[in-house]
C-alpha cells in the first residue's frame, strides 16, 4: 500500500483492501457509542430492524451526559430507559450521569483503539482522531445499524493536511490555532473530508482534543494526528499508522502559530473569527469553562494560573463544568478547583451542561456568554437572542477577571 | 401544483428544529410540527405534498441530530436540493430516503413559492419553463431511495449498499 493518506490507510486496514479517495467502504466498526439524547432513536432503529440483540455489547459504549442530571421528567424517563436496555443487552461501557462527556471519557477510558474506526451519535466524535482512532459522527438510523450489524458504510474521504509551524506566545493554546483554520476555511471547508494535523510534537495530549474535535466545525468527517511518542505512551499504535510520504492530498495548508494572537468567534457562526484585540469592548454576563472543547486538566489550571488570589468582575458569573469526573478529581485533588471556588466560579455536574442548553446554565434573552465550547449558532445554548462567543480558557480566564472579552498577555 | 420553499446558506439543523423541540426534551413524537418552527413558521402548516427545498450551501450543518431530518421527512417534501449538504445531515436524510439532488444554480435563479415540475426519470427541474438539470446522484443513493430507507435496504437484502 502507498501514496495514502492516514484515513485510507486506515480504511485500507480495517475493509481488508487498498481503498483511495472516493471509494465506498463497508467497515467494521469497533467502538459504537450514543448518548442519553439520542439512545432512545437508536433503541428505535433496532427494533424497526427487528433486532433484539446488539451484535457486539463489548464494542459499544452508553453515555447519559448530555442532560445529566436530567432536567425534566421526560429526559428522566429516556435516562432511565437506557439504563434498562444497558443492563438487558450486558454493556459493560455505560457510564451514567456524572462521569462526564462522552468524547472525554471515550479517551480517558481507552475505549477507542489507534487504527481502528468508531462511530459515535454525536458530532464531536471526530475527537478520537486524536490517538489515530478514525473516528466520525453520524445520525441514529446510521449507529442504530452498527449496533445491529457491527459495520457502517463510508466514502473514503480526500485529506486535507495541516502543517504547523513554530511555536505559539505564550496564551496561545490549540483553540486558537483550529479557531485560526476555521476562520480560513470557513464552516463547510472541509465537508466530507479528513483533516490530517502535522507539526504537533511540542503539544500536550489534552490539548490535541481540540484540534480533532473542533474539526466537526468545518464540516470535517474525521480530524487525525498522526500519532507520535506523546500517544503511543498510552495507546498501542500499529506501525503502519502513518501517512506515506508521497500521500496525495487535495490541499496543504502551512500555518506558522508563532505569530497568532488569541482567536474569538463571533456571533452566530464559528467561522466568523476575529483576533482578541478587535472584540475587546464587548462585555460578557456569563463565562463557560466547559465542553468536550476545552474542559480538561490542563484548562482548568490554565485558568486558575491566570485567576489566582483574586476575584470575578462584578457582573459577570463563570461556569466551571468539569470535561469529567476524573478531571474534577484531578482537579480538586491538585488545589485547582478550590482557587475557581475562591475566585468565584459556580460548579456544576461534569458533562455537556450549558454547553447544549438545556440545563446547568441555560442561557436567557439578550444574556452575552464567552464559553470555551465549540459552537455559537443562535439559540445553541437556550435563547435565541443570547450572544455566545467561543475562545480558549485563557482567553476565558482573562474576560472572568475584567467583565469584558480580554487578550491574557494584556493584563 | 407543487411549490418551491426557497432556504439560504449554512441552514443548521437548530433551524430545522431547535433543540428545544427535540423528542427527548418534550416526549412528542410529531416532529414535523417543529419543521422551521423559528425560521419560517408558515413552513409546518402551509408545506404541501410534492413541494421542494431548494437551499444553498452547506444545509444541514451543525449537530448530528436526526430528527431535522425526521421532520423533513415526516412533512409532505418531495425532496431537497441544495448547492451542498453537510456531511452528517447528508446521510441521515439519504438513510431516510429523502430525496437529495445538488445544483449549483437553481438558489440563485427561483424565487420562493414559485411552482415547480420534477422530472424523477431525467433529474430535472422546471420552474417558470425554464428545465434545470440537477447533478445525479450515485448508484447507492438511488438504490437506498428505491428501497424507502437503509432500513428497508438492509432488512430487504441483509447487507448494507455496496457490500
Ligand atoms: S460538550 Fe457540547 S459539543 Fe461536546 S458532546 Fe457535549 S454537547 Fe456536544
């Protein structure tokens, strides 16, 4: 096998045949995963198939974090029924409210393997491209069929591949660069396509999620890092997973990060992205350190460096939702989380939380949130007219001290 | 006769139905009652058999959910053309078996509410006696939408498109 790119080596691995570019695929799928917004849809397509048992209950992973707790007696309901069919179908991987959001537990866990494919019910499953996991969103009539069947079918997409050069300032973290890349190539840049990052060598593990979840952002179907010593401390990485030096990719695109500022999106769309500097009038009512974005270790602390001994700007309230529970234990255990509580953070439940808007910190009318998530649309994260801006947990940090959106290294 | 529903670029799927309209959050299973319920009212109650979206680019972006095409698919629509779908939306409408032609003039050129005639055998489209032809689709895709849904191909034929 040659000239391929990371996904069709992947693709070629798994279907058992060169596959390029454009060819349909049927793949075997070895980690399946939904949540508790979506599982009752999924529970649905299997018995419209007429399928009573799952093909594999080893290979699919069950999440309530979506509105965890539930927010009403309806999602209490649907939780509760999820819990049912765990039990009835023997699913070991069922991690029930509290143990946080799904992508990061999927990682933390190590329910994804390099090389393989999984599919999850939500779009942020490209984050398992992180550790080389081609992994992709799809809808619940598509893993309804893999949990009946154990395989899905994929058009093997053309790559885009990433370069990055240099190193950032200081404050600038993998959101700003993705958010720098989207602001180039636009929300349907890479729709159907793989993004494949290279130059990632000096960035920490927790700060590669971003890069390959927030690839859902420009319509990407998988976001891949080549895995390299950083990973394979933790992963079992095959020794074909690597791109081959003469892949044919559709476009490259250099990036030097020495020189970028802080990037914020705008309202309503994630593509309208601006440096820090521009946006530093707009003040902010509610800031959200959350989602499978950025709501790990490493942004928790980056914010309590920047907050610490002193307190949130008056008129402004900051939502802390840890990305999961082992992540608020790593947390509470390492002094981070009492420096947040003394600056004045609100804590609520590790999961998606504000970040979909259904509960712990729904945003109202005309309410200007900065949150460190991944989408802005309108209406995202509870009313329509609320305003969300999307940045680092620097950036996050810095606007929590001063009440309006604010560049770290200016303070 | 039936009509056009004319959508812009980068149409959401929380325009298709806001999250809050979801089955999970109210427990109504009558989705197509929240179809642009915020975006275009009129669309839930006035959408009539045979009429078409004609949308620009990037429809169906956003999150993974469903049940946008749920509810496209339980209201009368013949079928969607836009100048290009996002990834997700795309295959939960094709799994549905919605209809899903692309063409990169069609936005452009007709007006919303105008009517229309669809040429199934010919992939066409003819509005105000102009015909326009939509790009074809490929082989799985007619073979899904032959079926009705992935569902009925797969419980029809025990194996998935293209295997
Ligand atoms: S944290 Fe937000 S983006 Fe991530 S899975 Fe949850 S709802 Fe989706």
């Amino acid at each position: 096998m040659s000239q391929q790119t990371l996904a069709e080596k992947i693709l070629s691995h798994v279907s058992n045949r060169e596959v390029h570019a454009g060819d349909l695929a049927v793949v075997p799928v070895a980690r399946a995963m939904t949540v508790d917004s979506i599982a009752l849809s999924v529970m649905d397509v299997m018995k419209q198939l007429g399928c009573e048992r799952v093909h594999d209950p080893d290979k699919i992973a069950l999440f309530v974090d979506h509105v965890a707790p539930a927010s009403n007696v309806a999602t209490a309901d649907a939780q509760q029924k999820l819990r049912a069919f765990a039990e009835a179908q023997g699913i070991r991987a069922f991690y029930d409210v509290g143990s946080g959001i799904c992508h990061q537990v999927m990682i933390e866990e190590k329910l994804v393997t390099p090389g393989t494919v999984a599919v999850g019910s939500d779009s942020h499953s490209t984050a398992y491209g992180m550790v080389g996991t081609f992994g992709t969103g799809m809808g619940s009539t598509d893993v309804g069929l893999i949990f009946a069947t154990g395989k899905t079918w994929l058009r093997v997409p053309e790559t885009l591949r990433v370069d990055l050069r240099g190193k950032p300032r200081p404050y600038v973290m993998t959101k700003d660069i993705i958010l720098r890349i989207i602001r180039d190539l636009k929300v349907d840049g890479g729709t159907y396509k793989a993004m494949e990052y290279h130059g990632v060598e000096s960035f920490s593990f927790d700060s590669r999620f971003t890069l390959a979840s927030m690839s859902t952002e420009l319509g990407a179907k998988v976001g891949l890092i080549e895995p390299d010593e950083v990973i394979k401390k933790r992963f079992p990485v095959p020794d074909w997973l690597y791109s081959d030096a003469d892949a044919r990719y559709l476009r490259r695109i250099d990036l030097d990060v020495s020189t970028l500022d802080p990037q914020v999106a705008a309202p309503n769309s994630v593509d309208n992205v601006h440096d820090v500097g521009e946006l530093k009038s707009v003040h902010v009512d509610t800031v959200f350190l959350g989602s499978c974005t950025n709501a790990r270790l490493e942004d928790l602390q980056t914010v309590a460096r920047i907050v610490r001994g002193k307190r949130i700007a008056k008129g402004t309230r900051l939502m802390v939702t840890p990305a999961s529970r082992t992540v608020l234990m790593n947390a509470t255990n390492d002094g981070t989380l009492s420096t947040l509580l003394e600056f004045g953070a609100a804590l609520a439940t590790p999961g998606c939380g504000a970040c979909m808007g259904r509960s712990q910190g729904v945003l109202g009318a005309g309410e200007v949130c900065f949150s460190t998530g991944n989408r802005n649309f309108r209406g995202r994260m509870g009313s329509p007219e609320a305003k969300i801006y999307l940045g680092s947990p620097a950036v996050a940090a810095a606007t929590a001290l001063t009440g309006f959106i604010t560049d770290p290294s200016a303070l | 006769m039936p009509r056009i529903w004319k959508f812009g670029d980068d149409i959401d799927t929380d325009q298709v139905v806001p999250g809050r309209y979801a089955p999970y959050m109210t427990g109504d299973p009558e989705l197509q009652k929240y179809a642009f319920i915020e975006n275009r009212p009129d669309f839930a109650k006035q959408v009539k058999t045979g009429d078409w979206i004609v949308a620009g680019k990037n429809f169906g972006c956003g999150s993974s959910r469903e049940y946008a095409a749920q509810a496209l698919r339980k209201s009368p629509i013949a079928g969607i053309i836009a100048k290009s779908y996002a990834r997700i939306f795309f295959r939960n409408a094709l799994n549905l078996g919605i209809p899903l032609y692309e063409s990169d003039e069609l936005n452009d050129r007709v007006q919303d509410g105008q009517e229309l005639s669809f040429d199934a055998e010919h992939s066409s489209l003819t509005v105000d006696g102009k015909t326009y032809a939509l790009k074809p689709m490929p082989g799985f895709v007619h073979q899904i939408i032959r079926e009705g849904s992935i569902i009925d191909f797969v419980k029809k034929h025990g194996k998935f498109p293209g295997e």
